[in-house]
C-alpha cells in the first residue's frame, strides 16, 4: 500500500484519467473529490464488504459510475488533519 501525505488543495493524479482532491480537512474527518471517466466505478470500501457478505437472489441492477464526487472520510486513528 502506497501511504500519502496531502494538504487541503492538493491533489493526486491515478493513470492518466482519475485525479483525486483533498477538498476539506478537519479534525477527525477528510473530504475527497475524485474525478474519474464515467466508466470507471467509485465505491466507498465499506459498501463494497458489505455487499460481498450480502447473498441475495436479485440480479444485480446496473450502476451508473460517478464523476466528481466527493466523499467525506474520516481520518485514520493518530493521524491529525491539517488545514
């Protein structure tokens, strides 16, 4: 796993299409644009275990993948958010 220090503003490039933001940071929390094509699916990790354990007889429903989101994480224990 690469590990990245990143201030409010400053961004992060993936290949040559995906580019994610530190839009906002605060105490415990941190807020991420990402922007991305629109066929490259986002998925925050904690649904896509979620779904993984979840055995249904429904098809699944197809997704529309989003662009310019922006996700509101929270910061991993001992690390402090700087604004």
């Amino acid at each position: 796993m690469l590990v990245l220090s990143r201030k409010q503003g400053e961004r992060l490039v993936v290949g040559d299409d995906i580019t994610i933001t530190v839009t906002k940071c605060g105490r415990n929390r941190v807020v991420l644009g990402i922007d991305a094509p629109k066929d490259v699916a986002i998925k925050r990790g904690e649904l896509q275990v979620e779904a993984k354990q979840v055995e249904t007889d429904e098809q699944p429903r197809p997704h529309e993948p989003l662009t310019g989101i922006q996700l509101d994480l929270p910061l991993p224990i001992g690390l402090e958010a700087t604004a």
